[in-house]
C-alpha cells in the first residue's frame, strides 16, 4: 500500500510541473507571427509622378492588412500640393508608417521634412540631413529667393502641427521653416525631431522592436513611370512650348482638329508638371465640352449659343482644375488674367479664322473651268439640249441641265462643269 500511494504521489507532483512549465514550453515551438511591411522608395523630387505612385502602395498595402507602411526616403524636396496629399494619406490612414533617410549623406530637405515628421516613425540615418524647408515662390520654373512672411506663418504653423500631432520637438521643426535650420540625423535625434538613427533595415527594425519583417518591396508601374517622366522639369518645358506653338498653329491656319487639340493637350500637361493646375475630372469633361461646342459653333452662322457657351465651358473648366498653393498671388492673380483673355481671345479668333476657312474651303475656284460655277454666258449656238456658250469671250460646249431647248442670243447660268462640257439653265432675270 505504501509502494502504491508514493507512486501515486510522484506522479501527481510531475502533473503538477508540467502543468505550470506547459505555457512556457509552447511558446518555445510557438511560430512567432511575421510583421507585414510594404517599401517603397522616394529619392527624387516629390512631384505629381510622386503622388500616383504613393496613392497606390498604400492602397494595396491597406488592402493586404499591412502592419507597417515603409518609406525610403532621399529627396531635396518638390511641390507642395501633392506632398500636402501624401501627408493627408498618411494622417487618414490606419497603417502605421516608418519615413527611414537611409543613406549616409541622404537629404530630407524642404518637402521630404514634412513628410518626415508626418510619419508615425521618423528614422534618420546619423549622418543624413534634415531640414532647409522655408519655402520659395515660384513664378514660372523659376524659384524665387523672395520670401513671402504669410506663406512662411502658414508652413511653420503646418510642420509645428505635424511633430505636436507626433509628440516631436516642435520648436526645433518650426526653426526648419523660419530660419531653414538644418540638422543631421545624430543630431536630430539628441534633439527629439525624429525618434531613432539607424544605418540600415536590420539596425531600424531593431530599433522599433519589429520582429519577423516579412518586407513587399513595391516599385514603380509602368504608368507612374510614365506620370514621373511627363513632371521631370525638363520634359515639362518642352510640353508647354509644345502647346504654345500648337494653339498658335491652330489660331493662324484655322484648323482645330489636330493642331489645336494637340496644343492643348500637351498644354495641360504641362501646367499638371509644373504643378499650376491638378487634373480633375470635371475639369477635363468641361474643357473638352467647350472644344466641341467651339467646333460646332465654327459651322454655324454667326456668333451663336455654341460659341457663347463654349468659351464659357472653356474658362470653367480651367479654373476646376487645383492650382499648386506655392503659385502664389504674385504668380496666380496674372495667371488668372491671363488665362480668361487668352481663352477669350484664342475662342473668337478661333471661330472667327475658322468659319473664314471653312467659308473660304466652300467657295469657287479663282482658277480652271470650275471656277466658271456661277457665271453667265450667251448662248452661240441653240442648246437642243446640246449647243455652244460664250463665256468671258471663250466659246464653250455646253448642255441644258434639264433638256430644254434654249434659242440663241439668250442669256445661261453655269451650273457645273462636266470634262469640257458647261451645264447651264436660263438665267432668271431680276
């Protein structure tokens, strides 16, 4: 009996150790679960190429539940309308978002500092550069070095709110503004602008305690390739000249059809890269509605309805299209000016040179027997229904249109022109 009862006790104490080291020893063989990471890479100027690449990375990664939204980032900066865009799509989304400068002598000046300290992780490279973000008017492509104080009261308002709303050194980032302080990223973090330095993606996951990343690397399409390309300065250049010259082609011979829709296609695209204007589909639909009306109008008699309400549709579609906020009043007020007397004027003369070419398309010919069409002759020889026809002291064969015998000495009409042969009718007196 005692053998039984201390058998019994061994193994009622071994139940008992295995039932407080159980958990410990499944989390052992437990699989840890993986961090879902999508990257992308920014390291060119933050442009409207920029915003469509951005836009559907997020998406997908929202879409596939992602854990974190990676960003590599090197820029020197770009336009403020679709960086504003990217920071709104980073506030509204519920992904977490990591900005990393990850290279030694990376930059995040001007545009990338804003989007640095909108992301819920703000990560530096210790010796990358932070900063320099007072901003520029821009008049045409140029950046001017004048600086317009309520432009610069709003932008420091802005990044102040971004590092509060992040819990970072707001005075340190409104100095980015007002006095375009710049940092490294060492000293950055000593001054808690940003929240770590790390010099490559093991060192920031490990930093940020993510454990298990499971990175999608996601590059750019072949249509964002192509959107990025058409924003390059460069090629932004080219398409407003282009469009220019398009438009005056158009204007000087009258023609519409391709010239003139080429010349404004390649206009818009141009103002998109530069960032005057922001696509929208109204916009687009109101622009194409007023060419249309334009043509129609060229066919109508006068200055009619269609043409009225085609320049209307012309200039409302212009002004739905969104305007790049550092286009400032000093280059915006002349832009709108502009744009209502160039529509103004390019619409008249448009219709105007367009119904003289069509008129003149629909006139006689000053040359050869077609440009007899219309002319009175004598008759020489009586039409039955075949016969002979003075016209311009040029004797010619001529035929009665309708069969009828005409007498001689009577005065025709040329109807048409058949070989060498006149066709004719009497000629009504008045």
């Amino acid at each position: 009996m005692f053998f039984c009862f201390r058998d019994k006790k061994i193994i009622l104490i071994i139940g008992l150790l295995l039932f407080l080291f159980l958990p410990f020893f499944s989390g052992i063989t437990e699989e840890k679960p993986s961090s879902i990471i999508y990257l992308i890479k920014i390291e060119e100027e933050i442009k409207a190429g920029t915003l469509q690449y951005f836009k559907r990375v997020l998406l997908k990664a929202e879409k596939e539940k992602a854990d974190f939204l990676l960003i590599k980032l090197d820029t020197t900066g770009g336009l403020l309308k679709p960086t504003k865009d990217i920071i709104d799509l980073i506030s509204k989304s519920k992904i977490k978002t990591i900005v990393f400068i990850h290279k030694e002598g990376g930059w995040a000046y001007s545009a990338g500092t804003f989007i640095l300290l909108a992301a819920d992780f703000a990560v530096s490279h210790p010796e990358a550069s932070i900063g320099a973000a007072q901003p520029r008017l821009m008049i045409g492509e140029e950046i001017t070095k004048e600086v317009d104080t309520k432009i610069v009261e709003g932008m420091s308002s802005w990044i102040k709110s971004l590092a509060e709303k992040n819990q970072r050194n707001s005075e340190v980032a409104e100095k980015f503004v007002r006095e375009n302080l710049t940092l490294i990223g060492k000293e950055a973090k000593e001054l808690k602008v940003i929240n770590e330095t790390a010099r490559d993606l093991k060192e920031l996951f490990s930093k940020l305690k993510i454990e298990e990343p499971k990175i999608e690397k996601v590059h750019q399409n072949f249509i964002e390739e192509i959107f990025d390309l058409l924003s390059h300065p460069y090629l932004v250049s080219l398409f407003l000249a282009l469009g220019s010259l398009g438009l005056l082609f158009a204007l000087r011979a009258g023609e519409f059809e391709l010239s003139g829709i080429l010349g404004l296609l390649f206009l818009l695209i141009g103002l998109w890269g530069i960032g005057v204007i922001e696509f929208s589909i109204l916009g687009i639909i109101l622009i194409l509605l007023g060419v249309i009306l334009l043509i129609i109008e060229i066919s109508q008699p006068g200055f009619g309805i269609f043409g009225v309400l085609g320049v209307l549709s012309l200039v409302l579609g212009i002004f739905t299209l969104e305007a790049e906020p550092f286009y400032g009043l000093k280059f915006f007020e002349p832009i709108v000016m502009i744009v209502l007397g160039a529509s103004l004027m390019i619409s008249i003369l448009f219709i105007i040179i367009g119904k003289w070419t069509i008129k003149t398309l629909k006139s006689k010919p000053k040359t050869g027997p077609e440009a007899l069409v219309g002319e009175a002759g004598i008759v020489k020889e009586k039409l039955v229904p075949f016969g002979k026809v003075e016209v311009k002291n040029e004797i010619w064969a001529a035929k009665s249109i309708d069969g009828e015998n005409i007498p001689q000495n009577l005065k025709v009409e040329i109807i048409k022109v058949e070989g060498n042969t006149l066709i004719v009718k009497l000629k009504q007196y008045e």
